[in-house]
C-alpha cells in the first residue's frame, strides 16, 4: 500500500498550529511531527481542555518544550487570530463530522464547519500564514447530507481565499479523502467492541456498500506530502483501495452473523471522491489525482503538475480499480488495537 511517504515538507524550525489537535487525526498528525522534525512550535487548538490533558501527559513538557495547547474554538475569530500569531503552517482538521448529529442540529454544524471555515481563512491572512491545508472527505463530492455539503462550501471557502490573499499572500489548498480506519468513531473499533462483548450479530447497513478506506499513518503522510507540494488551490486526493463493508466485517468477525439493518438516512451506496463534473480540471501524478478550480486564476496551466484524466472520469468506491483483499485487509487490522475504544 501506498505510504505517501514522499516528498516531505521543510518543517525544523516552523511554527505550526493543527485545529482539532486532540482528535484522531490530530494525534497522530503532532506526534508525527514531533518525532521526525525539529519544528520551532506545534500548537493544539480545540476546545477540550481533557483531551488536552492526557496529550499533554502523553507528550511531557520536559521531552517535547515545542509543544503548546490553545483552548480556543473555531467559532471563535478573535481567538484564532490570537492562536496564529507568528504561525506559519496551519493544519485544519477540526470539524463537526458525524452525520446523524449534523442532521439533527444543522445550525452547529453550520457554524462549526463553514463559519468556522471562513473564519481560519480571515485569521489565516490577518497572520501573514504561509500555507493552510485544510481536510476535506468523499462526502463533500456530490453531498447528500448536511456533513457533506458543508464540506463541500467549507472546500469551495478555501479555495476561493487564495483570490483575497493575493499572489505573494497565504497560500490555502485542501486534502480529501475517505474513511480512516480505526479513527475515533468509525465502524473497525465499532465492530471490535461488539466482537470483545461476544455479540450474535454484527449489523452491517447493505451488503453492496463500499467505502475508500485509508489508515491514519497514511492520511498524516499524505497531508504532510501535499504540504510539500502544494502551490495555492489544489484539491489533493490520495489513490487508495476501495473495500466492500461486509468484507471487513468478515475479517474483524469471521465467526459472527452479519445482520443487514439498512442504509442510515444521508448514506450512500458507494462514495465518490472525484465527480464527472470535477474531471475536466483534474490532473492526475503517480500517487494522487490533483483537483484544480475551474476558476483558477493563480496557477498559469504550464505551471501544474500531472497528467489530465479522461473527461468521463469518476473515482467512484466500487469502480476503482484497486481493492483490498482479504490478506491486506488482516494485515493492516493487526496493526490497528482492537482491544481499546479511541
């Protein structure tokens, strides 16, 4: 599998700030960081003062000085703006992400996750930022929940910041991808846990459904390898394997009968990550397809990367053409701990 390994970015000496630092993302995002540059500071914004306890215990001050904790909320311009004084590099990964929950309460999903977005694009060149790269998902192509769509306006902000910043001004793309496994609240521990209860049955939605599947190791060396990359707009999505939801209920439970309970209201069949629409500025390099905006005016076409994909292109979870087997699969779930909700 694709490890997305390189390029990598010039991050000794850098002052990083990473939104949503205590989620699953985030986590692993900072540690990577820690332990394989020599950045100057990497600060954790959110807003849970416990999670940024037990990092803190995980990552004692006496090992790592360059880390700092901000109690902030992206809501919250003023405190962004605080948070990104003398930052260089911004990793925006703090959203509201379940789908039932953004259905439920539309306004907090609204607020957090595209008012929240505008708002890191105002701090973000109020504070002279060099580069933002924000995460996006598959369910920001073609959305049919709220999450999903305002994914997708949270995407179109932050490509369009790249007209009010200026030519030698901060530079915003985004990274979008699919289902990390094993991530907090997502369906592998999910399955653990009622494989550790000894349940009879293990519900999956549809038999037919299939998911882009990507490991959290992956996800943090893509972002920091489109970090490298990035020129200002792209929309970077990473080529990674496709897997069929009762297959990996078959791997995390081989001896457990699978219960179809439907699809969830807002859930799709299969994911997209790249629409028909989108393929007309979609170039694609070695390990990744790179979504241009079809109102670029900042990267002359001579000046990007990539090959251009056939006009009829969709990057669709049951037609791509690379799909876990059953021996993939059970080698990246031991390395994942089952034993223990995120």
């Amino acid at each position: 599998m694709n490890n997305f390994f390189d390029p990598q970015p010039q991050l000794d000496g850098k002052n990083i700030l990473v939104t949503g630092g205590t989620g699953s993302f985030g986590k692993a995002f900072v540690e990577t960081v820690l332990t394989s540059f020599k950045p100057k500071k990497v600060i954790i914004f959110s807003r849970d003062e416990l999670k940024q306890y037990e990092l803190a215990h995980k990552f004692p001050h006496e090992r790592f000085p360059q880390l700092r904790f901000f109690i902030g909320d992206i809501r919250d311009l003023p405190r962004l703006e605080m948070a990104m004084r003398d930052v260089e590099i911004v990793i925006h990964s703090a959203a509201l992400k379940h789908v039932p929950a953004a259905e439920y309460n539309p306004f907090e999903c609204i607020h957090t996750n595209v008012l929240g977005a505008e708002n890191i694009v105002q701090a973000a060149i109020r504070a002279d930022v060099d580069k933002v790269i924000a995460l996006s998902t598959d369910k920001a192509t073609n959305p049919t929940n709220l999450y999903g769509a305002s994914k997708l306006a949270a995407d179109k902000i932050f490509i369009a910041a790249n007209n009010l910043s200026g030519t030698d001004g901060t530079r915003f793309s985004v990274v979008r991808y699919g289902n990390v496994i094993g991530s907090r609240g997502s369906i592998v521990p999910f399955f653990a846990k009622l494989v550790r209860e000894k349940a009879d049955t293990i519900p999956i939605t549809d038999s037919r459904m299939t998911r882009f599947w990507i490991t959290l190791e992956q996800g943090v060396n893509f972002v920091l390898s489109s970090l490298a990359i990035m020129q200002r707009g792209e929309i970077f999505v990473p080529k990674i394997p496709s897997m069929n939801i009762g297959q990996l209920a078959n791997a995390i439970a081989p001896d457990i009968k699978q219960k179809v309970v439907g699809i969830r209201p807002g859930e799709k069949l299969h994911e997209v990550l790249i629409s028909k629409e989108d393929a007309r500025t979609t170039l694609e390099i070695d390990d990744r397809y790179i979504v241009h905006s079809a109102f670029n005016t900042w990267t002359p076409e001579s000046e990007r990367p990539g090959t251009p994909v056939d006009p009829e292109f969709v990057y669709e979870s049951d037609t791509n053409p690379e799909q876990f087997d059953d021996a993939e699969l059970k080698e990246i779930l031991s390395d994942i701990t089952l034993s223990n909700d995120d």
